[in-house]
C-alpha cells in the first residue's frame, strides 16, 4: 500500500517529478514529461503497478523500515534520506538534474557508519502500471522496451531479475558511494549517454542555489516561502513555461470516493496567480515564460478561451478512467485528462487579465499582442459576463450565476481600463467604465443577502462560498466595508471545520451538493490562508498570524502541502504537493511581514 500523501518527498527536473515516500520507494513517475503516462503508478495502486525502493535490506514479509531523518539538502530540491539500522548508518540522496537530453532519476547510497545491507528493487510498468516492458541487457546496461518508450537503468551494483523485478543486493561502509539512475529514451532511438552521477549532483545543486539567490523577500516566513517557490518552480514546465496545477493525478479529496481528478494540466487560474506570487518574490524570468506560453495556447481565438491547456498549450484533454487501478487508498475511479476544459468558467477572464496587468506594473518588457489579447478579452466578457457559468470550483452540477465569477469579470474590465489610462493600449474608456460599474451594481444588488449581511455563492443563493473571501483582496470592495466584514464573519461561522480551517462551500455527504457530486471533501487550504488574509486586512491581525502558523504546521516534514486537510482523518488530502496551496501560502507570509503581524 502506498504512504499517506503527507509521507511523500517532491523531487524533479522541471520537466517531470517523482514522488519518493519515507521508506525509500519511488511510487509515482511519468516519462518525459508531467502529462506523460507513468512508470511507476504504485501510488494508484499497489507493487504490481510499478515501483522503485532502495533503502536498507529487510524481511520481505515486514514492512520496509522508514527513514529516521530526511531533508532537503539547503534551498535545493535534493532529498537526503538516512536509516540508522543495527548494522549502521546509510545515507540515499534522490534527485533530478535539470535537462537538457533525457531525463534521469538519480539515488545514490553513501554509507555513514557500520556495514548496512542495502537492497534496490526496481519493478517498472508502463502505461501507468498495465504493461510490463520486456527487459534485457544491452551492452551491459539494463533496458526496459515497450512501444515507444525505454527506460534504462544504470548502476555499479550487481543486479539480478526475479517475479519481473530487478533486483540490487549490496553493502555499504563509511565512505562509499553506490549510484543507481534510471533515464528515459524513446525506443527507436540510441541509447542515452551514460549518466554522470557525481557531476550531475553538484550541478544541481549549483541549478537551485543560483535560482534561490533571486528571491527578494526576507522576511520572518523566509524558510516557509522558499519552499514554496522551489515547489512552484519545480511545477514549471521548462521548455514552455506551462505551470502544471500538481504533478499527480487522482489523489482523492475525498478518501474512499469519487472526487479524483487529474491535475497534471496548466490552469489559466492557477498559473496566473503563480506568475503574481512569482512576479513580487523577484522571479520575472517565470513570469515573462508564462506569458509568452500564454500568448500561444490562446493564440487569435480568445472567445474559444480554455480554462484549461496542456504544458504546451495542447487544447485536447479528454477524461478517461484507468479501470485496472484501484486508486489511492481504494479511492476510484483514477482519472487521466481532465473533462472541465471544456466548461465556461468566467473568473479565469480576470484572473489572467490581473496577472497581465501585474506584469505590465512590475516593469516585466511589454507585448503589444499581451495587450491585445487583454482588450480581446475584455470584448468577449462585454457580452458574455451575465450568463450562467461553472465557476472556480468547476461543478459538475448545473451553471449557476456565481457571484466570484461576476467579481472577477469586474477585475477583468477593471484593469483592462487602468491600462488604457496608462496609455499603452486604445479602447472605448468610458464605455467600459459603464460596464465596471453595471457589473459592481449587479454584484451588490443579487449576490448580497441584506438579512444576513453577507455575499452568497451565487445569485438568489443561500450557501456561502469561500471564494467570495477574495471580494477585498482585488479591490471589488474597501476591507471596512460592512458587507466585506460581515461576509468574512458568515464564512468563519458556516464553513469553518472545528479547527479554524475554511471549506470551499457545503457538501452534502452521499447526496449530490451543488458541485454534482456525492461524497464530502476536506478544509480547502487555499480558502483557509485566503481567510487570514481577510482577517488581516480588516484589522483582525493578530488572529491572522495565528490561523497562519496553524496552517503552517499542517505542512509535511519538508514543507510541502496537498490540496486540502481532513479534519476528521486528520492528513493532507488531494493531489499532491499542490501549486493553489503554495502560492497563497507565499501571498500571506509577504501581506502579514507587510503589516509587521507576525510572532517573535
């Protein structure tokens, strides 16, 4: 069975990433890329459907040990795991070098103390764990083939094959070093070069120094906020600049149920508000990326606006269900592609319009097309902005008038007009101006229950919705607002789980919510640090910093963060790490150091 989510270790090469648990086993990885079908899916399912452990040699009817310590080696993304053992002290470092051939999955062994018995056992299954690759020697190197791809497996150990395993038996003293690296080639090509290991490690590490050296906050959060970046880089896909929204699909939201989905896809959403945290922690280079992989997935057609692309603007991302996989703790069906593309989510308009608008005012080189594109917008929403859609939570229910999805079209208008008056872009100013205020009065008029003096999820509902927490953070409304305060107070009161954490909106158990769905979810932790950004900026800082450290704390032992928290199971549910928990993490360490609202 696979790890509890919190127990996994990100590593990666901006291309693709693994997933290594605490006791030394690679359950996920796709090859070559983060959409890629992967070769070891353990983590869907169970040792048949492809694995790689490596740690300390043990009975094969007990449990694998864990590792008694693991961290990441500086601000890098170098995972350093070590067992003490009877025998002794081992040491594995787990890595990807960033690339610019094939892409490798580095571990090398270092004995620290003793003798200590090691064992690899490498089972790899393709196409997510259905296929088993025929495996062979060639020059003295092992290869796994099947269809289109080979994967080659290189060490200096002795290896044998058992039950369509390949297996490394082998000891280690003070001093030595022992490298396994597994890399992927298309079949129908040469062989990869042999891998370097040592070079390879050391430049790696140079990679994610370098990169770090450009983060400007310094603030109390720093470690914290790091962290996150280097997540949020790792989520970046290098050749295009596409921000994947996790590298994992199908971990449940719900453990045991439906709510699976597969997030190895660029969000329009989520990727602009990664280029906004990016953008303000000094890191324009990603940001200039992202728009330039803008610009071509949306190309001339912006009224055919996805909420949704392929890392490289691929349109076509359709849902299927990989019945041979159980799914995470039981949890099914697994999904790959990902049905909401096609959906009318009217929020993304402003979301990108806001993240083109902060890379115009943090100075990032102008594009007249980046302009064009805002304008073209802007012209689809002028016509379109008063219907129905599925809003942010993408429900598969029926479209419904949100009232998040309004606000953000108002954003959209909003900054499409501070544009124009800067003057770098031509458009019907006052016209628009018009539109703006018709939006906020529509808002105002039937997204707002007077009784309750709170916004609502959507028009002429009584559910609450905590996305409308985000009303003052874009400047919809002033933080004193009363309506701003009383919504802020309604969301504590009905979506709040018994420890402080914030849901989406209700669920309704085994019927279907207002999402289409059965089952429950857990505290969504984007909403959670979205709540103590609201509570900070209406003067409530203290608590603020409190709900904060608390979600600080739900972090696993390397600071990384799924999608959401069971309160009732008490552990990180959802894909996993998640790009839409860290980059509001980073939003909140930078306004709290801002207001000086912090401990110590």
């Amino acid at each position: 069975m696979a790890g509890r989510i919190e127990d996994y270790a990100l590593i990666g090469d901006m291309q693709t990433a693994a997933l290594v648990c605490r006791d030394g086993t690679v359950d996920w990885l796709c090859l070559p890329r983060f959409d890629s079908h992967a070769i070891f899916a353990g983590l869907l399912g169970n040792e048949e459907h492809g694995f790689w452990r490596l740690g300390p040699a043990h009975a094969s009817d007990q449990q694998p040990p864990a590792a008694a310590r693991r961290s990441y080696r500086g601000d890098s993304l170098i995972l350093e795991s070590e067992w003490d053992t009877p025998r002794g002290t081992v040491r594995v470092t787990d890595f990807m070098p960033p690339r610019d051939g094939a892409p490798q999955l580095i571990r090398i062994v270092e004995g620290i103390s003793g003798r200590v018995p090691m064992r690899s056992a490498l089972r790899m299954r393709f196409s997510y764990g259905r296929i088993v690759p025929w495996v062979h020697k060639h020059e003295g190197r092992t290869v796994a083939v099947a269809g289109p791809d080979s994967v080659w497996f290189d060490t200096e150990a002795e290896t044998y094959g058992k039950s369509l395993t390949t297996y490394s038996d082998f000891t280690v003293s003070p001093g030595d070093r022992i490298t396994f690296t597994v890399s992927w080639q298309p079949s129908h090509k040469e062989p990869p070069p042999l891998p370097e290991p040592e070079q390879s490690l050391e430049a790696t590490e140079d990679f994610w120094r370098e990169w770090v050296e450009h983060c400007t906050y310094h603030g109390p959060y720093r470690e914290a906020v790091v962290r996150s970046l280097i997540t949020l880089k790792a989520l970046t896909y290098a050749p295009t600049g596409g921000i994947v929204a996790a590298p994992t699909t199908s971990l449940p939201e719900d453990i045991g149920g439906v709510r699976n989905w597969d997030y190895r896809y660029t969000w329009l959403r989520d990727a602009a508000i990664t280029l906004s945290s990016l953008l303000r922690t000094g890191y324009r280079e990603e940001a200039r990326a992202w728009r330039e992989w803008l610009l071509r997935a949306v190309a001339g057609d912006p009224e055919n606006l996805q909420i949704m692309y392929g890392i490289a603007g691929e349109r076509e991302l359709g849902e299927a269900e990989l019945d041979w996989l159980p799914g995470y703790e039981n949890s099914s069906p697994v999904r790959v592609g990902n049905g909401a593309a096609s959906q009318l989510q009217l929020d993304v308009y402003g979301e990108v319009t806001e993240a083109l608008h902060l890379a115009h005012m943090t100075g990032l080189a102008r594009n007249d097309y980046a302009s064009l594109l805002q304008l073209k917008l802007i012209r689809y929403l002028e016509k379109h902005w008063q219907e129905p859609d599925e809003g942010i939570w993408e429900v598969r229910g029926p479209r419904r008038h949100f009232v998040h999805s309004k606000v953000m079209a108002w954003v959209a208008v909003d900054r499409t007009i501070k544009l124009i008056e800067s003057g770098d872009a031509d458009g019907p100013l006052e016209h628009w101006k018009e539109l703006r205020d018709d939006i906020h009065r529509d808002v105002c008029e039937k997204g707002y229950d007077r009784e309750r003096n709170t916004f609502t999820q959507s028009y002429g509902s009584k559910e609450l919705d905590a996305s409308l927490l985000l009303i003052p953070q874009v400047g919809f409304l002033p933080p004193d607002d009363k309506r701003v305060i009383g919504t802020v107070e309604a969301i504590q009161r009905e979506l709040s789980t018994p420890d402080g954490f914030i849901l989406r909106y209700p669920t309704e158990g085994r019927d279907q919510g207002v999402d289409g769905l059965p089952g429950d979810e857990g505290a969504f932790l984007a909403c959670s640090f979205w709540m103590a950004d609201d509570l900070a900026m209406i003067g409530r800082v203290d608590e603020a910093r409190k709900l904060f450290e608390k979600l600080l704390a739900l972090r696993n032992d390397l600071g990384l963060l799924a999608e959401e928290w069971d309160p009732r199971l008490q552990r990180q549910v959802g894909n996993f790490p998640q790009a839409f928990s860290h980059v509001p993490l980073i939003d909140t360490a930078l306004r709290l150091t801002a207001s000086g609202a912090y401990g110590g």
